[in-house]
C-alpha cells in the first residue's frame, strides 16, 4: 500500500522507510513558531526545569501577533518576556511588533516555510502552512516546550481526508465559501485527527492566497492539518521569495494511498455560504436571511491578505458603510498594508467609513481592537464563531467571505456579495 504525501513527510522526518495511520513516531521539527501568548507558558517549563536553551535559535520563528500592541500591563509583560528570550537565546527571525504582522501570514511570506518541512507551534492555525506542501500543525504547550529545547516531537500518524474540487467557482464565490461548505458537509468534527488533502483541477488553478484560506480552516473541522501538493503555482510563489527547488522537498501522494474517506466536489455548485452561530459548520447561502448586523470584521490568518482587501474595495469604493454598523480592516501584516496603501485600497476603506487596524489577532479571538460587546451582531472573515470568540458571550458571531463582508456592511443586513456590482467614487 502506498502512503499519503503526509505519511511520506513524516517517514523522512522521523527516520522511517515508511510510516501507517495510527503509529506512534518521533519526529525532527524544522521551525517552531512562536507568538507572545503560548510561548511564555512553554518557556516556564523549561525554565523551571533547568532547560532553558533552544535546540537551533536558526529554527525558531517569534513573531508576537496577538495582544500587540500591548492594551495592557500583562499584555506588555507578556511581549516582553518572548522579547527577552528572543535576545537572550539569539533567535535569527525575529519579527517584531512593526516589521510584522499575523504569524501565520508572516511566515507564509518569508521564504522560511518550505514544502517537505514539518513545522510545530502553540496555535490551532499552524495547519495554514500545509499549503505549502509542509506538514504544519499546532500543538499544546508541553509539546511546544520540547520542541524548542529538542526540536522534537511525537505524532500519532494521522490518516488523510482527500477533498477532491473540480470545475470553476462562480463570480462572487472563493475559497472562503468553498472551505466553509465543505466544512457544512462533514461537520466541525468530520475531519477529527485527519488531514484535509485538497485536490482537483479547481486547486490548481487556485493562487496561493486562495489555498492559505483552505488549509488555514482545517483545524475548524477537527483536522490535524490541512494540505496541498507542490505545483507551479507553489514554486514561483517560493521562487518570488528566493526559495529555489534545490532547498525543499516536494512530497505527493502515491495512487495506491488509503483514504478515511474522499470528498467530490463540484466548485460550480458552491455559493457564496456564511457559517451561523456558534459553530463554522452551520453553513447556509449568504442572503438567505436578513440579519441585521451591528459589526463587520475584515482580516485575520485566514482573510487578512493582499487579494481579500482587493475583494473587499471592489465592493465598498463608490459606497459607504450602513449607518449603525462598525466596519474593521485589518491588513494581516505590514508587507499587506504597505501594498494596500500603495494601491489605494485604505483610502477606498476610510471613505466608505470603515477603520483600518494595525496587523494583529486582536479583533478575532476578542482581545483588543474591536471586540464585540453584549448582544452585538458581527460578520467577520475570520475562522471562528465560538461563544464568546470576539468578545461577550451574547454576541452573535457569522463566518463568511471578504466580499460577504464588505456587502454586509453596506447592507446592513447579511448580504449576497454578488448584488454588489463595483461602483465609481461618491463625491
């Protein structure tokens, strides 16, 4: 029986010819990633055991991201302390509050993620790396303690979920509907332990951008990870970045690999879908109800990127938010607001009356920067509705796409993005 190209990442990276769901291994990590609020925790443990030294500070990413900047003391003091270890250990990749942004996004972009890379953190969403042909996954504290100081790790191998998406999404439908509708389909533990594989000719003519959105969301339906073959697509995207093919590894899956199961989608029946309260798989057609809402979030790992603020200005130029309704973007690091700024994409979103964030978690999981108080509606692109996610437990939190949002916000109710044609500049 062949193996999966996760299987086959784990295998190299474990030292094994071969490797069978369900077996325990020990696995090399190539990077960790840290951010300012698991970090400190994981570092305790090795502080208080005498074990404070990284395995290789080459291999160590830090990018504080959640509560920066700091709207508090222990928020401060929390950025410090990754701040202190950083210095302290000789962390080479550093990027600081101002020359960063979203961790995920960051390092997505950096060059430092590459395919047949495994890559650990202490965040649910490291599976965004997965689109990149790496085996990436979050893990607990304890996990991500002995990967700093060992930079090793132990994996129960999973087996793979194939989604297979054939034929062309229709104008007004993206990877965010297309992810929140399998999602609907195999419910928010339909793919528990696995690995979300995607595949099909609909993926490959998919940009980057659009398969961060996929893998990022694996985790929303219980996956270990989420990921994607290497194409042409992947290597000019490494290429832009001055990662040659001689520095990776590319991993497929064999034709005679086992799958749990394998998913057949058609992309030209996916709509433009929203995930109600208060779970990302209650997905249903945008529109089909007009919920008033109070709130609109832009950004987030899963939607904070260069081609969402794209989707979300081609709706709002020539059109202003709905009176009662506050609108928050949030380019996903400063590399996305420098290009945002240089395209006009912040001005289109001041005249429209939304507010542009400085790049951050903030807003997403209700820390600063917008969170939602009691009895407050919002529509964000982000990955969950939990509740109590974005702020007070009564708040009522709705999943969609860039370009749900931005006509949402325009409405003033839950809107199909597809009734919004562009429009020219209002005096």
């Amino acid at each position: 029986m062949g193996m999966t190209m996760a299987q086959k990442i784990l295998a190299a990276r474990s030292g094994h010819a071969e490797v069978v769901p369900g077996q325990l291994i020990e696995c090399t990590t190539d990077l960790v990633l840290c951010h300012e609020i698991t970090t400190p925790a994981a570092l305790r443990m090795l502080e208080e055991r005498g074990m404070n030294r990284v395995f290789d500070p080459a291999k160590i990413v830090a990018i504080p991201d959640h509560s920066v900047p700091a709207m508090n003391i222990k928020a401060a003091k929390m950025y410090q302390k990754l701040k202190a270890w950083v210095q302290e250990q000789g962390i080479h990749h550093f990027y600081d509050v101002g020359r960063g942004g979203i961790a995920h996004v960051v390092l997505e972009g950096s060059g430092l993620l590459r395919p047949g890379m495994t890559l650990v953190s202490g965040d649910s969403h490291t599976c965004n790396g997965g689109a990149l042909g790496a085996f990436a996954t979050g893990v607990g504290s304890t996990d991500l303690a002995g990967a700093i100081y060992a930079g090793r790790v132990w994996f129960k191998v999973p087996e793979t979920m194939l989604i297979r998406v054939t034929g062309e999404l229709q104008p007004g439908v993206t990877p965010k509907d297309l992810v929140l509708e399998v999602i609907r389909r195999i419910g928010a533990d339909g793919a528990n332990y696995l690995v979300m594989e995607w595949t099909g000719d609909t993926i490959d003519r998919m940009d980057m951008e659009g398969r961060f959105t996929l893998t990022n969301m694996a985790i929303e339906a219980g996956g270990k990870t989420g990921i994607i073959a290497v194409d042409d697509t992947t290597r000019a995207y490494l290429a832009a970045r001055g990662v040659t093919p001689d520095l990776y590894t590319e991993y497929t899956s064999d034709p005679d690999a086992e799958y749990r199961v394998v998913i057949e989608l058609d992309a030209s029946a996916v709509e433009p879908t929203v995930a109600y309260p208060h779970i990302p798989s209650n997905g249903r057609v945008a529109g089909t109800d007009a919920v008033p809402i109070t709130h609109a979030y832009v950004g987030s790992c899963t939607n904070g990127r260069i081609s969402d603020l794209r989707e979300v200005a081609h709706i709002l130029r020539g059109r202003r938010v709905a009176d009662g309704v506050q609108m928050i973007v949030v380019p996903a690091t400063q590399a996305v607001y420098q290009q945002a700024a240089r395209e006009g994409l912040l001005e289109v979103f001041v005249a429209a009356g939304a507010s542009v964030s400085y790049p951050s978690c903030g807003a997403c999981l209700g820390m600063h920067s917008g969170v939602l108080g009691p009895g407050d509606v919002c529509i964000s692109s982000s990955n969950r509705n939990f509740v109590g996610r974005m702020g007070d437990p009564s708040a009522q939190i709705y999943l969609a796409s860039p370009a749900t949002v931005a006509a949402s916000a325009v409405a003033g109710v839950i809107a199909d993005p597809r009734e919004y044609a562009p429009r020219q500049e209002v005096a």
